[in-house]
C-alpha cells in the first residue's frame, strides 16, 4: 500500500518559517519527480516546488527564493524548507511523487499552512 505521510504543518506568524517534510512507502517502481503543491480554498492546486531524481528543481514563481525543496533518495523523503512566510502562502500543501514508467502520481492527504499578519 502506498503511503505517503506529510508532517510539519501549523500556524506561524508572518515572516516565520516551516519545515514540512514527506515520507513515502509501499512504491515498487522507480520514483521520478517529488514535490509539493499547494490549494488555498476557492483555488486551484498549484505547484510550489518540485525536484527531480537527478536532482533538478523548479520552483513557482512566487516562491522567490523563499523555500527550499530537499529530497533523500535513499530515504524516500522529501521536504520543503519555507521562511519568510506571508498570509498569502495560507493552504494545505500536499506532496507528491511521480513514478516510472507510466508517470504514475500519489498524492499525500495534505497538511494545513496558516500564516497570521
């Protein structure tokens, strides 16, 4: 069964930082890319960041150079530094991995960002 467990979210003041991490099991194939996303409510969900096996990062626009995207390879985990928080980056933020060779994605249940002014 493939789980993928998220930790590390809550309530921070603006300016303030989080650290959210995610631990994947239960994958058999090969896992690609890793990343997190993000859904305000009456939003879309959106890409935050994303890294690649080889280690190829992008990162959406309004990250800014705030957040920092790791992944551990051998760990199966991926994690998303986040400072310099503003109320707009309110959401839950989801992870997920995407795995060969069809391009499979799993999605973690998501865990809720609150940033007060």
């Amino acid at each position: 069964q493939v789980q993928l467990v998220e930790s590390g979210g809550g309530l921070v003041q603006a300016g303030g930082s989080l650290r959210l991490s995610c631990a994947v099991s239960g994958i058999i194939f090969r896992i690609n890319t890793m990343g997190w996303y993000r859904q305000a409510p009456g939003n879309q969900r959106e890409l935050v960041a994303r890294i690649t096996s080889g280690g190829v990062i992008n990162y959406a626009d309004f990250v800014k150079g705030r957040f920092i995207i790791s992944r551990d390879n051998a760990k199966n985990t991926v994690s998303l530094q986040m400072n310099s928080l503003t109320p707009e980056d309110t959401a839950v933020y989801y992870c997920n991995v995407q795995t060969s060779p069809w391009g499979t994605n799993y999605w973690g249940q998501g865990t809720q960002v609150t940033v007060s002014s």
